[in-house]
C-alpha cells in the first residue's frame, strides 16, 4: 500500500495517470532493471493471487452460510474479511495485471484513483477485520461467560459495521492529500509515502502497527490460559479450552501471522523510508518490488487455511466442489441426450 519514493526527477507521477497516457518510465524492461523473466513471474503471481482469491473467498462465504457450525458470531468477521479480499481481485489486481501487460498505466487518472482507493479498503478492511476476529476469539476463551451477551447476534452485526465504518474513515483522507498515485515499479496506483513524511508514519502507526499490537495481546492472553489449562494449574471454575475451539484459534492465528509476515516488509520499508529519507536510497529495488507482490499475495491465502486447519471449512468446501461438479455434469449428459441435428449435406447424400 505505500510507495517508496517517487521516480527520479522529471518523471511525473500524475502524467503517467492522465487518460490515454502509456506509461514508459521507471523500471521498464526497455532499461534493464526489469527483466523479461521477472515481468512474467510477477504477471504469474498475479494471476493466481486473483484467481485463487476469487474461488477461495468466494468458498469461504458459501460455506458459512450454507453450515449451521459455521454461523457462528465470529465467523461474522471471516465473511467481512473474504469480502474484504474479494475487493482487490475483482477490481485493482486485474488493473495492475493490465499495468504489467502494457509495461504502464493505460487505464486513465479515473481508474488510478478508484483502484489505489479500492485496494486501501481491502488492506485497511483486511486488518481491521483480524483485529475484530482476535477480540471475538479472546472474549471467548478467556471471558467465555460473557461472551454470548457481548457477541449476539445484534452486537455482532455492529461490530461489522463499526470496523467497515473505521474503515472507510481511515481510507477517506488519503483523497484530499493527493497520496494515491501510480508507482511504475509495482505497476499499481497506491499510496505515495513521498507525499508526506509525517503523514506515511501515522499511516503505518494507525493502520499496521497499533492493530499488530491489539492482535497480538489478544492472542497472548489466549496462548497462557491455554498453556495454564494444558498443564493443569489453573482452577476447575476457570475456563476450560476445548478441542475445537483451540483448533478455531489456531486457524485464525495463523490467518493473522501470515498477513503479518506477508505485509510487514512493505510496512517497515515505508515507516523507515519516512523516517530516513535517506535510507531510501539503499534499500534494493528488488526488494521493494518484492514486498509489494508478497502483500498482494496475502488476500488468496485465508480461504487455503481455513480449507487445511478447519474440518467445517474443508467439509463445506468439498461438498460445495462436489455440487458444482454435479450440476456441470449434469448439463453436460443433459445436452448430450438431444441429437444433433443433420447437416444439409448428410440429408442431400443419404441416399
């Protein structure tokens, strides 16, 4: 979500976003700093980031509505987070995929700003969402006895509603700074760090940092009472952690260590950069470009660790594979029993 640094002088970020405008600058592959090869695997690992997120997150809302054990209160915010993901693969990846087929932006300062603005909710939702999932799964570990009154029904839709409106909220200032622009070297529009210093840190500090650290209390408060249980030494009249819902934990948490790991580099690339400026500089292309695609990659990976680590989700998953299968068989046999009509030529020569 945040760029670097601009491009080198003279090569201006708006031009390259004015309509009809084909974008030559930056890492090109005409200058050789970006290789045929690594075009293509970028290209690659877009392509299956966008379909393995739509297939995956589209999987994962079916099944919660279609599985009585998996309408549960906190997978209120699994949904909200697919939803989340989807966002990124229906709109700005497949710009961004266009982006690299041209070596630039084609798309107009319309779809820039539209896309950059698209893939800053689905990044600030995404985190947002774990966040709410950590406070769901500590409230009903550690304060289970409160928990249903917390998290009804009602109080659970409007937890949804208050992390999207936050969201948004977040998101909303980025328009009147101007922060949004496109980035040759990512070939995306995204936030432009070089905009304000000041501005990228409390970005980071607000949308990456803070939540991290909300996240990761939570999980810890859950990890001891789980460790205290396991070894026997806390009281019968604490509470006691089950199979499944230690397994539902896991699942989560490991959903939250992969966005950590997969959005941290960018995230400490941009909060050093702002910090120093001038460590801008020494921080390889490759590696940027690298951090960018790695967070990218994070929106397909939810949907494939609920499907490994949740025997609801796997289940789900495969009776929906199933269904699907069945229907286009289905089809298929159906149009086969109508035969196909002769052709004038088979009716002129049968005799």
């Amino acid at each position: 979500m945040y760029a670097k640094q601009p491009p080198p002088p003279g090569e201006s970020l708006h031009i390259c976003c004015t309509p009809g405008h084909i974008l030559s600058a930056g890492l090109g592959r005409e200058d050789g700093l970006y290789p045929t090869w690594v075009v293509i695997m970028l290209a690659v690992i877009l392509i299956v980031t966008i379909i393995v997120d739509i297939l995956g997150n589209l999987l994962v809302i079916v099944s919660v509505f279609k599985n009585k054990n998996l309408r549960k209160a906190g997978n209120a915010f699994v949904v909200s987070l697919a939803i989340a993901d989807l966002l990124v693969a229906f709109y700005p990846y497949p710009l961004v995929l266009i982006a690299i087929f041209h070596d630039g932006w084609v798309m107009g300062h319309l779809h820039c700003q539209v896309s950059g603005f698209l893939m800053g909710i689905s990044v600030i939702g995404s985190i947002f969402n774990i966040t709410g999932i950590a406070i769901n799964r500590y409230c009903y570990i550690c304060h289970s006895l409160k928990y249903d009154k917390l998290f009804s029904g009602a109080n659970t839709m409007c937890y949804v509603g208050l992390v999207w409106a936050l969201t948004l909220l977040a998101i909303v200032p980025n328009l009147f700074v101007e922060s949004l622009q496109y980035d040759p070297r990512v070939y995306s529009c995204t936030f432009a760090q070089s905009v304000s210093a000041l501005y990228t840190i409390a970005v980071v500090v607000i949308h990456f940092f803070l939540p991290i650290t909300i996240v990761s209390y939570c999980y810890l408060r859950i990890w001891v009472l789980v460790i205290q249980v396991r070894r026997r030494v806390k009281p019968d009249t604490q509470p006691k952690v089950k199979s499944h819902d230690f397994w539902n934990f896991l699942t989560m948490f490991m959903v939250f260590v992969l966005f950590a790991v997969c959005w941290a580099p960018l995230n400490f690339i941009g909060f050093t950069v702002a910090v120093q400026p001038t460590l801008g500089s020494l921080i390889p292309e490759w590696l940027f470009t690298a951090s960018y695609f790695l967070a990218y990659f994070n929106s397909c990976l939810n949907a494939v660790v609920y499907g490994a680590m949740n025997h609801n989700f796997r289940k789900e998953y495969k009776r929906i594979i199933l269904t699907v299968l069945q229907l286009t068989d289905g089809r298929r046999k159906k149009k086969s029993k109508f035969p196909t009509t002769p052709s004038l030529k088979n009716n002129l020569f049968s005799d």
